[in-house]
C-alpha cells in the first residue's frame, strides 16, 4: 500500500455500492475513506428499495383486511382507519437505524467517514470543502438522480424522493412514467385508498420485461384500483390552492391533488469534476469506464449507477466486491451481467429472470414457451378477482431454460431461487424432475409440462 497518500482508497458515496468497496477493501487493510454528502445507505436504504419495501407492506394490508372476511374474520369496515404520518414515521425510525448500522459496519471496518461534497481536484486528491485528501485510488459511487420533463408546471410535479416525506396523502393521484418505481408507486397510493391514475406515453408500460408479463400486468393493476393510461404524456400542470390541473397531450385534463414522475434517472456527476480531469461521460451523461470500472484516468474508477449498468443495489454491490478484490485481492475477477434476477414490487408483484422471449427468440432460436395462468389458492375464498401468471422459456436444442417470469403473490421471493437454478444452467428436465411443495403457487414452476407456443 501506498504511503506518500493519505488513504490507499477514497470513494465518493456511501450508498449500496460505496459502502461495499470502502468496507471490503478496509478489511483486506486497505487504508480507506469514503465521502458522504447526504445520507449514508444512499439511494437504497433512504430514498429506495427499503422505504419503498415498506410502504409496500403497509398498502397491502388493507387488502389483507377485506381479504380476511372470506376467512371467517369479523372486519368492521368503520373501524379500519389508516394513518399516513405513523407509517412514514415508523419507516423514519426504521431508516434511521439502517443509517447507525451502515455508520458502525463502516467504522468497524476502519473505514474514516468524511461528511461533506467531494470535488476531485485532481487525479489523486478529493476536496470536501476546504480540506483535501489524497488517495492512490478514488472511486466515484455517486449513484443516480430522477430526471423530470421540463413541462410548464414542473415545479409542482414530485419525485420518489418527496413520496418518501408526504406530509399527508392526497385523495387523488397522477403517477407519470412506465418503469417499475412509476408502477410500484401507483400501486402503494391505490393500496392505501387514493384515487390514482398511471400515464404513460408508450402503448405499454414496464418496458425491457417479458411481453406477456407487461400485458398481464396492466390486466391486474387496474383490479387494484389503478387506473392506466397510456398513450398520453403531460403538457403542463398548474397548481391552485394545492390542488393541480394536469394537462394532457390526449387535449383532456386530470384534476388531482399531487403529481408524482418517475421518468428515468441521471447519473449524478454534479460538481465532482470528472470532465475537466479527462474522465468521460458517455451521451447519456454516464461515467464511461472499462470492464475493470476503470475511467479513463487510471487513479479513478466508478460503479453503480452512475456508470449506467442496471440500476439495482445487487448491481452496485456485486460491482464493488470485484472492484475491491482487483484493487486490494488477487486482482482477479469480473463481473457477470447475465441471469439478474429482478422484482417489482407491484400488486401483484413481478419477478423475473433471464432472457424475455422476444430477447431469448432473436438470440437462441428455436423455443419452447410454457405459461400457465391461474387463481392464487389464497384468493378462492377470499373472493378476490387476482390471478397469476408464470412463464418459462426453453431453448429446445439444448432444453436450457433461458426465462423464467411470473406475476403474482411473493413473486421476487419465487424467482430467486430460480435464479440460482439458471445460473448453474438448469435444464426444462430438470425443473421437471424437481418435485414441487404443495400446495403453492411457486410449485406451477415444476409441473408446467405442455408448451404452449414452440
Ligand atoms: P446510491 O445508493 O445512490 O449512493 C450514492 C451516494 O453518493 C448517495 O448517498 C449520495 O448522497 C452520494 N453522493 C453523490 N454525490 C456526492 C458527492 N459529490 N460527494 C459525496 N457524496 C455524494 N434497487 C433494487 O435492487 N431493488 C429495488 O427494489 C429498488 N427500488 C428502488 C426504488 C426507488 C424509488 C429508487 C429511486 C431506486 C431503487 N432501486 C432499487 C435502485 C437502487 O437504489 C440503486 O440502484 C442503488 O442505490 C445504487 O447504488 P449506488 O451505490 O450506485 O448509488
């Protein structure tokens, strides 16, 4: 390790993948600091997965209330209240506690906190301030930002990070974007009783996902009370007394009492000033690195978000455990894009891994598609009009099973042990001599045996 610096190792953000590099490097006695502007767990554990994880849980409760009935439970409909501000303070006191175990795991490790906004001053020094530091390697691990359309109105118009501290909920709502924060918010607002309308400007939302999955999707989500419009975007939004007229590119308006967008996320390179150190941004403004996370300044290196691979923390931290390994390990080491496994935490909720069927078709040919759509046991007596859906894609010369999707309860859960299937490159044949646990909606994986399209 290199003494004539004052760290062997400087990463900027102490969010899902900083945090991993800076402690998986300080444990391999890496002399390491990380900087922090904000809130340490970054986007995922503030702003993110685990907030949004939450809220999740609490709008789907009072489905489980109605839900109960058919079960012989007493549910007195006037006495169920629901109260915004305990749930967002309860999810405050969870955070929290996520922010003091992220402040101990790093401290534990050795790692020095710098609290404040980094400047890369040049290709070995980090100003936060007034004060430098230098490092033999700095890490950019800034993550990402949401982007809203410059419409007249925008200033009324939220993003998820807003959603996270509403004072109160709005009676109505209007969720503008297609991805999955855009859907799993519409379904959060639905769940907890406001009136709320998804826009979307393509023909279909949840772009990049299975077809089917995107198609039986919009089938369930407007049974929970979204209602989906698509084919329209926002022309302006003006606001009076709290209240807001949104403007429609369809020529109707939608009276609402919030605007939520949720249409895409830019890298957060702001003030880091990585361009004038030589280090490039690619068109969509990402970080350009090598398949080492290596800028084109060979002191500097980036991950996560930032760099423009799939926005997910597993992402951010597989990253950095093959970053730290090649800086401070054996220097061996790459990472693996193929088999991500994914969720979104709509309701009902999707899990997915592996190819599409549209990707999987023009890349491996001949297919075998197997589908099976049906009632959750759980919803035969509660009454519930929900169905899932699941999806297995095989290539047929080799009998590789190359997808596997599905809609429905627990679906993330499901799917992720599939994953581990794939990756090890688990055969239709031998999804079929797995016996499944019955009774489940996850055994419909192992007993699918007619295709249904070749
Ligand atoms: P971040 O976690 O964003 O961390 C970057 C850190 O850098 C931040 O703490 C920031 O304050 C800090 N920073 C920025 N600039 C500076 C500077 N100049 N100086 C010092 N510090 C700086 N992913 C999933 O896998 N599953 C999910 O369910 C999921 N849900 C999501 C829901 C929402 C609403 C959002 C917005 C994202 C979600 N994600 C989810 C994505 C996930 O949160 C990100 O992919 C992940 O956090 C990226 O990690 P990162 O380390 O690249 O950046």
């Amino acid at each position: 390790m290199s003494e004539q610096y004052d760290y062997d190792l400087i990463v900027i953000g102490a969010g899902s993948g900083g945090v991993r590099l800076a402690r998986m490097s300080a444990q391999r006695g890496a002399r390491v600091a990380v900087v922090e502007s904000r809130y340490l767990g970054g986007t995922c554990v503030n702003v993110g997965c685990v907030p949004k994880k939450l809220f999740v849980y609490g709008s789907h409760m009072g489905e489980d209330f109605q839900d109960a009935r058919g079960y012989g439970w007493t549910v007195p409909e006037d006495q169920l209240r629901f109260d915004w501000p305990t749930l967002v303070a309860n999810k405050n006191t969870e955070i929290e506690r996520l922010n003091g175990i992220y402040q101990r795991l790093l401290e534990n490790a050795g790692v020095t906190i710098i609290n404040g906004t980094a400047h890369i001053a040049d290709e070995h020094r980090v100003m936060v301030g007034e004060q430098g530091y230098t490092a033999k390697h700095i890490t950019v691990a800034t993550g990402s930002w949401p982007v809203t359309p410059d419409v007249p109105g925008k200033e009324c118009i939220l993003s998820s990070n807003e959603m996270f501290y509403l004072p109160q909920l709005p009676r109505q709502a209007v969720v503008w974007g297609g991805g999955y924060i855009a859907v799993e918010f519409a379904g959060i607002l639905a769940g907890l009783g406001v009136d709320t309308t998804l826009l979307y400007r393509g023909d279909l939302f949840l772009r990049g996902f299975d077809e089917d999955i995107r198609r039986f999707t919009a089938s369930e989500l407007p049974k929970k009370g979204v209602k989906l419009r698509f084919g329209v975007t926002i022309e302006s939004v003006t606001e009076t007394n709290g209240h807001y007229s949104v403007a429609l590119s369809d020529g109707t308006t939608l009276d609402t009492g919030l605007v939520m967008a949720a249409t895409g996320r830019r890298a957060l390179v702001d003030g880091l000033g990585l361009e004038q150190l030589g280090v490039q941004l690619n068109p969509a403004g990402h970080v350009v690195v090598d398949q080492h996370f290596q800028t084109a300044v060979p002191s500097i290196f980036a991950l996560g978000d930032v760099i423009g691979t799939p926005q997910l923390t597993p992402v951010a931290l597989a990253q950095a455990m093959v970053l730290s390994r090649r800086l401070f390990g054996d220097g061996e080491g790459e990472m693996d894009y193929t088999c991500i496994p994914t969720a979104v935490f709509c309701q009902p909720n999707i899990g997915t891994v592996g190819l599409t069927e549209a990707e999987a078709r023009e890349s491996h040919g001949k297919l075998r598609i197997y589908r099976s759509e049906f009632k959750p046991m759980k919803h035969t007596m509660s009454g519930r009009d929900e169905r899932s859906m699941m999806k297995l894609i095989v290539e047929d010369s080799t009998d590789r099973v190359l997808g596997a999707h599905m809609v429905g309860p627990d679906a993330g859960e499901i799917v992720q042990g599939l994953a581990v299937a794939m990756k090890c490159g688990a055969t239709k044949a031998q999804f079929d001599s797995t016996l499944g646990i019955h009774p489940t909606s996850a055994e419909e994986f192992v007993t699918m045996r007619e295709p249904v399209a070749p």
